[in-house]
C-alpha cells in the first residue's frame, strides 16, 4: 500500500514563512497575507490576529483557484497561475506556490498591482523551496506527530463531542 | 492529505459527502451546523444555485478541540451530486482523507446511486487515492420512507470495501451525527497508520 505523505511544516519553516509573508504585506502595502492549501486549508496569516474568518476564506479561494485552473484546461491554455478580483474598497491576489500551497493578499487601491505582482513573484522564490522541504523531507512524513495514542485520545474526544445530540 | 502545522499546533482534515443529487448531502452539513455547539464550528458555506442545488460545494469547519497538545479540526466539504457537475466533484476531492457516501435508499434512486458511486471510484482513482489510505463510511439516508431496498442490497451494491454502514434519516438527524463521528474516526486512525 502507498503511504500517504501529509504536509508537515515545523517551527523552523514556519519562522523562514512568517518573516516572508510578514515583508511582503509591508512592501505591498498590504492588509492581509494569507497561505493555504489547496485542498483550502489554511497554513498561516499576516496578521496573525486577522479579524477574517480565515476557514471560509481559505476554503473559497482554493476552490475558486481550482475552477480557475480547470478553465484553463478546458481554454487549452497551459495553466493560469493567478487569480485576481478586483473590489471597490479592495482587490484579492491569489498565486500557487506550488503544487499543494497558494498565497493570497489582499490590497486597497493605492497599491499598484504592479507592485503587488513584483514582490509576491520575489516571494515565491523564497517560499517554494521552504514548502518543497516540508514535503519531501522526512519531516513530511506525519507518523511522528499522529501516533497511537494521538489515534487514541482522539478517539475518545470524538465519543464525548456531541453528548447531548439526539442520534 | 492531514495538514499540519506543528508550529501553531494544528492538524486540520478533510472529509467530503458525496452522492447522487437530492440524496441528502446537504441536508447532512446543515443539521451538524443546526446542532452543534456554535464554539465548535465555523460558518456554514454553500456555493448552491437559485433553486438550492449544490453548484460548486457547501463547507463547514468543526474543531475537535485539542488533542494531545494539537488543535484538530475537520472540514467538512459536499460535492453537486447532480451528474453534469463532475469536474467540480473532482475538485472538491483534491486532499480528501475521508469520504461518506450517502445513499439515498429509495429503491426508484437505484441507477443514480450507482453511477455516483462507480463516479467517486472512478474520481478517486484518477488522484492517485489509495482507497484503504482514506476513511470511508456509507450512509443510507432516507430509511423512513417507504420503498426502500434492504441494508443488505444497497451494502451489497455500494460498499465493495466493507466500510462501516450506518442508517440515517438526515432530516429528522437520525445517524447523522453517528455517520460523522464514525468517518473522523476512521481517518484519525487511518493518518496514524499511513
């Protein structure tokens, strides 16, 4: 049987991650940075006490990142690689990292897209490699973190979730 | 694909519902979000058409609370069931550690049980998926109506892997909960093995 491999990102990585996503939201004058997956969970955020709700916000742009891509499939084009809305009060940017990661911020109108696409562009040259350890590195490998009494004490938190529910 | 960020001390799933249009995939979400604790979960999203169909997916976020020092949470995901949406489906699947297929009991939903089911095989083949990797559990939905094929048929029509069976009315919430703590079950147990 093959072994799955989830995305393990440890202190160190994380560290190398907020400190790029922290100087991109300066640069780019930025209110909010954000990377997910693309399965639409999300990783991290700068801020890091963002009042957005982060869950949906990672769930919808995935997925509208996902439709993106299938667009370009069926447009024969080889892949489109960002997704950009443009807003009244703001404008949403969403890049791949890579295969399993985007980035998305958001931004006012005095910020110069151009200037948004220039240093996200520099930031993934920081960031791909950093990700692309925590999936091939022996880190990656989620054994370690999800154990037996993990399994275990999980177990029994999920009998005693809904207590009171009527089954 | 169990994401985790040991830095914030996060692990986040994800599980999807899936099945034939009308089968009660939704109805499954919105009961969970009408029942439980509002601390224990997060907006209930639905990308759905004018008439309420599912158009892209509906998504809801659990938390589980901390486990052994790690925030554990699941994300809650359904697909369109109606045919034409298969790209969608495909989508949706991306990173799933755990699959409920809800059948939809009704003897007269027969041929659309089984074409959504081969489609998740077919879906899930096409990603790669080792299917003993991922959790998977079969609801059959809609057992209070009448008309309804036994347990045995649709286990015997829909459940090649011996995946735990559960009967559910989701409307009225009947196993609903039981089909959702037996799917994060299975995939918490799954991702410690894998």
């Amino acid at each position: 049987m093959a072994r799955r491999r989830g995305l393990v990102i440890n202190d160190e990585q994380m560290q190398m991650i907020d400190g790029v996503l922290s100087k991109l939201q300066r640069v780019c004058g930025s209110h909010f940075c954000a990377l997910i997956s693309t399965s639409g969970q999300p990783i991290t955020t700068c801020p890091s006490d963002v009042d957005a709700d982060t869950l949906s916000l990672a769930a919808l742009a995935a997925g509208s990142f996902a439709a993106t891509r299938q667009l370009a499939e069926v447009l024969n084009e080889r892949e489109f690689t960002l997704l950009f809305h443009e807003g009244k009060e703001s404008n949403l940017h969403v890049m791949q990292v890579t295969e399993q990661i985007l980035l998305l911020l958001t931004f006012g109108h005095d910020t110069q897209v151009g200037r948004v696409r220039l240093y996200t562009s520099r930031a993934l040259e920081v960031l791909k490699p950093i990700f692309e350890d925590a999936e091939e590195s022996p880190g990656g490998d989620s054994s370690h973190v999800i154990d037996r009494e993990y399994s275990r004490e999980a177990g029994t938190a999920i009998d005693d979730w809904f207590p009171a529910q009527n089954e | 694909m169990a994401l985790i960020n040991l830095a914030a001390r996060e692990i986040n799933y994800k599980i999807v519902y899936y099945g034939c249009g009308l089968c009660g995939k939704t109805t499954n979400i919105q009961y969970i979000h009408r029942r439980v604790n509002p601390s224990a979960r997060g907006r209930l999203v639905s990308i759905a058409t004018e008439e309420e169909r599912t158009l892209y997916f509906d998504f809801l976020p659990l938390s589980l609370g901390t486990v052994k020092g790690l925030r554990t949470r699941f994300h809650l995901y359904t697909v369109p069931g109606q045919s034409f949406y298969n790209a969608s489906r495909k989508l949706v699947l991306q990173g799933v550690d755990g699959v409920v297929f809800v059948a939809d009991s009704q003897i007269s939903r027969l041929d659309e049980n089984v074409d959504s089911y081969l489609n998740l095989w077919d879906n899930l083949m096409g990603q790669n998926e080792e299917p003993g990797n991922l959790g998977i559990c079969l609801q059959m939905n809609k057992r209070d109506l009448s008309s309804i094929f036994s347990v045995a048929d649709l286990t015997e029509l829909l459940n090649h892997t011996g995946s735990p069976v559960i009967e559910a009315c989701a409307l009225t919430g009947v196993g609903v909960f039981e089909t959702l703590k037996t799917v994060c079950k299975q995939v918490i147990a799954k991702s410690s093995r894998n």
